[in-house]
C-alpha cells in the first residue's frame, strides 16, 4: 500500500453510531463525581471505576465489529457536525473509529479500568478519593477525545484535557509544595509542545484550508518540502512535550509527586503515549520529509539513553520506572520515523508496553505501600519473601521490559530493532546498546528491591497488599507474558491501512543471527546487574565524584540548564521589559502629564480676577493686532 494513499471512512451505521460513549461515560461520571461533593464519598470510587469499563466493553464490541469487516469498511466516521464556520473554513467536530484509533481505546480503557480497580485499594484511606476518581475520569475521557478525532482540532481538544487532567493529577496532593510545583511544571513544559501543534494546525489551515486527517493526508503530496519539513518538525515538537521526549523530558520525573495510579495511567495509557500517537497519525506527513522523519528517529535514540541514563543512577523506585518510560517511549519515537513499517513498529511496542509498565508502576505502588510509602530502593531488600504475590507479577513485567525470550517485550522490542538495522547499522547498534542498559538498570532495580538482606527503616513492616490490588496486577502480569505472542504478526497487518503500507508478517520464533545478539546484550546487562547489586547495599546514598553518576542523580542536569538557559534570560527579559514599562512607557504618559500640568501653571497666571489686567492685556492685544495690519501695508 503506498503510504500516501488515502483511506476515506465510512458514516457511521448500528453500533458505531454510539462510538461517541466511548467519551460522554466518564467524562458525565467525573462531572458527576465533581458536582455531588461529599455526599459520593461512599460510593463515588465505585461509580468511578466502572464508567471505564463501560467504554472498554462499548470499544471491544466495536473491534470486535471491525474484525468482521474488510479493510475499506474499518474506518468510520462517526457524527460529524458543523463547528467553525468562516468564510471557506469549515470545521467539523467527528470521530474516528479506525485500526488505530480503536487499539488505542482498547489501551486506554482496559488498561485504565485495571488501573481504577487497583486505585479503589491504594486510595482507601484518602479522605478525597471520590475527587480522586472524578479527575481521573476526565484523564480517560480526554485522551478518548484525542485518539477518536476525526481532525487535529478536536484532537487539540483532547490534547489540552490531557494536560489539565494531568495537571490536577500530579498535583492532586497539592499540600505538598513539591506537587503543587511539579504540577505546575508539567503543565508549563507542555505548553511549549502544544505551541507546536498549534502552529501546525495554522499551516494547514493555510496550506489546505481544512485540519480533517483525510484532507491533510490527500493533499500533502502537493506542498512544497520545505513545508512539510516544517510542519513535521513542528508535530514533533508537540510530540516531545507530551512523550517526555529530549529536550521536554524535564517534567517527567516531577510528575512521580502524584499518586502512583496517576503515575500508571500517565506512563502506561495515556499521556506519554499521545506524542507517539500524533506522529503516526500524521504518516502521511512525515513520509514526506526526510529531514523530519530524520529528526523523529534521531530524538528517539537520543531519549532511549537518556532515559537509561538516569534510570541507572536513581534510588526512586519511581523515577527508575519514569526514566524507563522515557526510554521506551524514544524506542517508539525511533521507530515511528523509521517509516509505515517502523510505525507499526512502534504502536506494536506502545500496546506491549502498555501492559508491562501499568504492571511495574502498580507493583511500584503496592511495594510503597507495604513500606509506608519509602520510595528508596536502598530501604528495601528482601521483599520477594515479604510480598510473594507482588514479586511474582513484578518478575513477568520485568521479564518483557528486557526482552526475555517469549515474553511481550521480546517480540515488539526486537522488531525495532530490526528495523533500525534496516534504516542505519548505527541506528541498530544504538538500539541494541539501549536494550543492554534497560536489563542492567532493571536488574538493578530487582536486586536492590527483592533480594539480599532486608534494609527496612526502623519501625517499618512489609505487608501485603489486598486483593483488590492484587488481581489488576496478576491480569497485568498475563498481558505481560502473552501480549506479545499474541499481538505479532497479526498487528503489523490490522494497522497497514492507517499507517501507509503494508507490513509482511514476521515472528521471532526462529532464532536469527539478529535475536541471538540481542539475547547476548540483555543476558550481559543482567548479569552485570546481579554482579553490582548482589553485594550489600548502604541505606544512605554514598557521594559520588563520577560525571556520570552525579548527571544521572540530577537528570543529566536538564533543570540546572533550562534555568540557566531559559529561566535566568527570560526572568532578566521580563524585568527589562517591567523596566521599559514603567520608566519609558509610563514616564512618557506621567512626563506629558506634568507638561500639561506645567503649562496649566503658567497660563493660570493670567486669571488673576484683576479688571485693570485684563483691560492692560486687551489694550496690548489691539496694539499687536494694529502693528500687524500696518506692517502687512508696508510690506
């Protein structure tokens, strides 16, 4: 299929036509839960979490519905109505229900109502667990609204809700003053991406006078390239804001302030996943530039290791996870600018990953819980006896994030792979390389918590979490092992119509020359991970004089340069500009006021109330007027 060529979609008919439920359950249950007030703390978590399991069922039957369907009658479009209308512009607010779009809803929602059901436990005791759920509600409804649009206009609807979700989430526990101000970072960090967007949207405006996918899509072949370069680099920009991607990672690690659920939801179905979504929504773009598609691979490597990077120094159980997030997110990146075959790449790893980091964020959160919610990792040890169940479910995600033979990561991580080897033998080794740092800093991660000598701070007791966190976990810990298998081959063929070309099915069953090295680097990078971290571990972090220790424990110094960088000169700029404002702008306006004043003064003079004065000035008023007209007839 040639990766230009456009699918049109089909209206709506039966069940599609309801499709737009997928958004209005929880968007009208968090409005609900928001509006009711302390009268749904009762039963506010339950009613919560089941307005995603509702969408899930409502985007099951749908896939299901598509799979009975040829290729020409997956793409949907679902009811269109007028929104903006100027002059030749029409904006119209639909739906998309497509390949993509509805594995997206499947993440979103299934993965989601694992991640609500879990909530109900961790969030027991919160007094505000009823607002909780109404803010994570909004999250699941908004990036419904993003990866259902029919146009990048709604989908900037969905884009913007993500944030402000994401916003209220991070900083849910806002008497904390290090979530008040990491929600306010994460905020302020996207809206340098959504800058992108929104100037992307302005070209095709300009460009095609419309933002529908399909007409973008249909007449992008006929745009200068250096146009195309542009608006690709400007969608990629937007991208790395909302995937934490080099150099708008700075709010990521921040974002852990939230509760843990939040931070699942965040890195597993939602938000980080939207860059990823954007770019091989707009294939049709990037297949046009080079440069761009360049600039998409490129930002992705760079992310991979620097994502690694900080996941190997951190003693944050979470920000080790968060790093990995960044890092897996820039394989997809990398792939994704590879072309049609690396994008469905790229969604394969997204939908895998989907599953296995929900599963290590949870289990991240259960271990916190059972240790009065200690995050360093150097108070741990000896958990996998503690916490059995947990262990257990942790091991299998931990298996797919580093590629362990038949396990989810194995398959969709070693495609990417693959598929650099294909676009660049530097791109290959790079990834390669990247896969070896994620089983080190995992296996460290593993050691440091689950094995040795336990290392807990005095007073502290590992306890097991319930049930109701348990069973998401073990459904989680299955998708880890089974996903993969299930998803490869199948999905490079589902996703050929909406990413641009069609995808031969491949499986690694067989052992390659390829799958062999890529075993051989993870099975190094675990094995220096037991070596360092199977000896005994202080409780209290030991200074380091290392570059790259120290560069990994500040996040490769990224806040310190934004400061110096951005922040210092904006700050001196604005105190500039307060300084024009006030002495140019304002002292002209105070400067001609009191010359006013002034002249005032001096005229007020001659309103003295005197009659002789004012007879002295009208008597020199017709002498002047006389010596005028007789010089005039002299002259």
């Amino acid at each position: 299929m040639n990766p230009l060529e456009v699918v049109n979609p089909v209206a709506a008919t039966g069940l599609f036509s309801y499709a737009w439920l997928m958004i209005a359950i929880p968007l009208v249950v968090a409005g609900l839960l928001l509006i009711v007030g302390r009268a749904g703390d009762a039963w506010g978590h339950l009613l919560g979490a089941a307005a995603p399991m509702a969408s899930f069922v409502i985007a099951l039957l749908l896939f299901i519905s598509m799979l009975g369907s040829g290729d020409g009658a997956r793409a949907v479009s679902v009811g269109t109505y007028r929104w903006i209308s100027a002059g030749s512009w029409t904006v119209s607010a639909g739906l998309l229900v497509d390949q993509l779009s509805i594995l997206f809803a499947l993440l979103v929602t299934g993965v989601g109502s694992l991640i609500f059901v879990y909530s109900i436990g961790y969030m027991r005791e919160d007094p505000a667990r009823r607002r909780f759920f109404a803010f994570l509600n909004l999250f699941v409804a908004a990036m419904m609204i993003l990866v259902l649009a029919d146009n990048y206009l709604v989908l900037f609807v969905g884009w913007e809700g993500v944030g402000l979700a994401s916003y209220l989430l991070i900083g849910f526990w806002q008497e904390r003053n290090s979530a008040a101000l990491a929600a306010k970072k994460a905020f302020i960090t996207n809206k340098v991406g959504d800058l992108g967007l929104l100037t992307a949207m302005f070209a095709m405006f300009a460009l095609f006078g419309s933002v529908d996918f399909s007409t973008v899509n249909a007449q992008a072949p006929a745009m200068p390239s250096g146009w195309a370069t542009a608006l690709g680099l400007l969608l990629l920009l937007a991208a790395c804001g909302k995937s934490a991607q080099v150099p708008l990672q700075v709010w990521l690690l921040d974002a852990m302030e939230g509760p843990t659920p939040v931070s699942a939801l965040i890195h597993a179905a939602t938000m980080v996943t939207a860059g990823v979504y954007l770019v091989v929504r707009s294939h049709a773009i990037f297949a046009l530039s080079e440069p761009a598609s360049l600039a998409v691979s490129i930002v992705g490597l760079a992310s991979v290791f620097a994502g690694a990077w900080i996941g190997c120094a951190k003693d944050d159980i979470k920000k080790v996870l968060a790093g990995s997030t960044m890092s897996q997110i820039g394989y997809m990146m990398l792939a994704a600018g590879i072309g049609p075959a690396g994008a469905a790449f790229a969604i394969f790893h997204l939908l895998t990953h989907g599953a296995f980091k929900a599963n290590l964020f949870l289990g991240a959160g259960a271990i916190m819980h059972g240790m009065d919610d200690d995050v360093d990792m150097r108070h741990y040890g000896a958990l996998a006896r503690a916490m059995p169940w947990v262990f257990a479910t942790f091991a299998c995600g931990y298996l797919a994030i580093i590629g362990f033979p038949f396990f989810a990561g194995y398959y969709s991580k070693d495609h990417i792979i693959s598929a650099a080897f294909g676009k660049s033998p530097v791109f290959g080794w790079l990834a390669l390389a990247g896969a070896g740092i994620t089983a080190f800093y995992m296996t460290r991660l593993v050691m440091m918590t689950f094995f040795g000598p336990a290392r807990h701070l005095p007073g502290v007791h590992p306890h097991r979490p319930g049930p109701v966190m348990v069973v998401p976990l073990v459904v989680l810990a299955a998708a880890s092992v089974f996903s993969g298998l299930a998803l490869n081959g199948w999905i490079q063929g589902w996703l050929a119509p909406a990413v641009g070309a069609e995808v031969e099915p491949s499986h690694l069953l067989e052992l390659s020359w390829m799958g062999a090295v890529t075993l051989l680097v993870v099975g190094l990078g675990v094995a220096l991970g037991v070596v360092l971290y199977r000896r005994p571990i202080a409780q209290q972090q030991p200074v380091s004089h290392n570059f790259f220790v120290n560069a990994g424990r500040n996040e490769l110094y990224a806040n310190a340069l934004n400061e110096a960088v951005l922040m210092r000169p904006g700050q001196a700029l604005c105190e500039g500009l307060d300084f024009a404002d006030k002495e140019l702008v304002d002292g002209a306006a105070r400067s001609s006021a009191e010359l006013a004043k002034a002249g005032g003064g001096v005229l007020r003079l001659a309103e003295n109330g005197y009659v002789r004065s004012y007879g002295a000035t009208m008597a020199l008023g017709i002498v002047a007027v006389g010596l005028v007209m007789i010089l005039g007839r002299l002259a």
